[in-house]
C-alpha cells in the first residue's frame, strides 16, 4: 500500500521550520507503510566543486570516529562530515568514485544513501515515527523534502530496500505502486552504466529518471517519456536540487493529492497528511490528472503541467 508525501517551500522564510511541518506529514501515513520509512531533506548545501554524501551502517557500534580516520588517511580526502544515528554526512572535495571505491573495499555494509549538493538521504526499519525521531527530522531545515512510509509486500523489509532511492546527484524518488517492466529496464540500464544497490523496482525508476536526465532531458522530459517506458501503476514524487515533481500513471489507480498556496506545495497519498500545514484551508487542493507531469522548480512561479 504505502504511503508518500512531498513538501515545496517556495516561501524561504519558511526552510528553518522545513523538519518541523514536514514531520507530521510522514507520521500521517503510518497506517499506509508501518513497517519502515524514510526521507529526503534537501539543505544545507556545500559549495561547487564539493559533494555531500549520506552513508548508513546498521551494525550496532558502528565506528563512524575511525571510518572517515581511515578513510582520509588512505584516500588523502579532506572531509568535514557529521554523524546522525545510523548515519554519517561527508562533505568533501574528493571524487565520487574514489570515495565509494574506499567504501566497497573496506566497509562493504556501509551503504551510500545519497550523492549531491544539497540532497540527504536517511531511512530505517521500524514505524514511520521512531525513524523520524531516530534522525531528528523536526529539526531539520531545507527548502523541500520527499518521503515515504512503507508497507512491504514483495521484498523483505530491510533499511535499503525502504524509500527513497537515490541514483544520481541530488535526484530521489519514492513510489506508490509497482512496475511490471522493471526487470527489463534494468538490463537495459545496466548496459548503458547504470549501477544498482536492491531488487527494488522503484530505484529502477529512479535510475530510469537519472539516465534520461543525464542524456539531456530536463525534469519534465524525462518524466513524460516515463508515461511511455514505464508500464505498470504509479505515483511518484521526485528531488532534485532545485524542484519538485509529481506524476501517476496514465490508470492512476494510486491516491494523491496536491495542494498550493504562495508559501508552499504539498503533497500526499492521503488529505489527512496535508491537513495540519499552515494556510491550508486557502489551498488550491486537487486530485493530479493521470499522465500529467507536475513540476515546481526554483525560479519559476508556476507549475508546468505537461501531458494528456
């Protein structure tokens, strides 16, 4: 079933109160996925030519302190990094790949949630609540945050295989729903370099989204030539650095709801997650069209709604 909620700040007076409006948005859909949740906030940017990544490890005393030592000494990377529960937070000049080649090969259960400029990525096993405060998601700000609460019906209920996925910088994706052709696109992915941490169907999409992006695409167009290459049921919320997006199938047998005002957009599997934001009741509230893209990026006023 499953559950996903996605908050737009186009107000940034309101980015320091981002955790604090957005944490009882992913509590509502507890009933929805109890068994494990997760989100992305992004915030906090590093510089050009920097990087953030998140990495999680769920081994009990996980030494974070000697991890990055190692790391730094051997790789020579000079990082500035924080640690958050199960996770760590690097920021650093050093390459992606020489980073997660260290990783691979001396801290295999290590995993790396998110790569970007502003995108953080945490997520867990447990009830949507306990993964929130395990992080301290009302604390956190950012300009815009996605989520996702899950309810595992065809995989095993692990903190990888829990939303959302992220395959590319600064993009995530969480989904409601399944795809019938995923084993397909990805053999087709793989072949063109795409690379995969889970089974899970909907980090297909993601890499789907970042391949057609990295070839050129802009938000929009990647999504609209989804509607096409992607069969099976959907609605996705999707990150990236500077937008938002939203899109179901062109069935559109999954819930959502949108709602905007000039201070944010909103959205959820279910009105009850959006019920409690500030301004609501003088939203603009519907139902997305099925097969219609919904894009909000920074420096646009307007929603482009592209599609049929």
């Amino acid at each position: 079933m499953c559950g996903i909620v996605g908050l737009y700040l186009k107000d940034a007076a309101l980015e320091s109160r981002l955790g604090a409006l957005f944490e009882p948005m992913l509590i509502a859909m507890s009933d929805r996925g109890p068994d494990s949740a997760g989100f992305a906030i992004y915030g906090d940017e590093v510089p050009e030519g920097w990087i953030k990544l998140t990495l999680q490890n769920e081994a009990a005393g996980h030494d974070w302190d000697a991890l990055v030592a190692r790391l730094q000494e051997e790789t020579g990377a000079s990082v500035d990094w924080f640690r958050n529960a199960s996770a760590a937070v690097l920021k650093t000049r050093s390459t992606e790949s020489d980073l997660r080649a260290w990783l691979t090969a001396n801290s295999p259960h290590t995993r790396v949630m998110s790569v970007g400029r502003s995108i953080e990525i945490l997520k867990g096993v447990g009830h949507p609540r306990l993964v929130a405060e395990r992080f301290g998601l009302r604390g956190m700000a950012g300009s815009h945050a996605i989520g996702h609460t899950r309810m595992a019906t065809e995989s095993a209920v692990t903190m990888a295989g829990s939303h959302p996925f992220s395959t590319g910088h600064d993009l995530c994706l969480v989904h409601n729903g399944s795809l019938s052709n995923h084993n397909q696109l990805r053999r087709e992915l793989v072949r063109r370099g795409m690379r995969f941490e889970t089974d899970n169907d909907s980090e297909v999409a993601a890499a789907y989204l970042t391949r057609r992006m990295r070839d050129g695409d802009t938000l929009s167009q990647a999504l609209e030539a989804a509607i096409d290459d992607l069969d099976g049921f959907y609605t996705f919320t999707v990150g990236t650095r500077n937008g938002f997006a939203v899109l179901r199938d062109p069935i559109a047998c999954k819930p959502a709801v949108l709602a905007e005002t000039g201070a944010f957009v909103a959205m959820a599997s279910e009105y009850r997650a959006l019920a409690r934001l500030p301004g609501i009741h003088e939203a603009r509230v519907w139902e997305p069209e099925p097969g219609r893209v919904y894009v909000w990026e920074q420096g646009t006023t307007q929603v482009r709604e592209t599609g049929t």
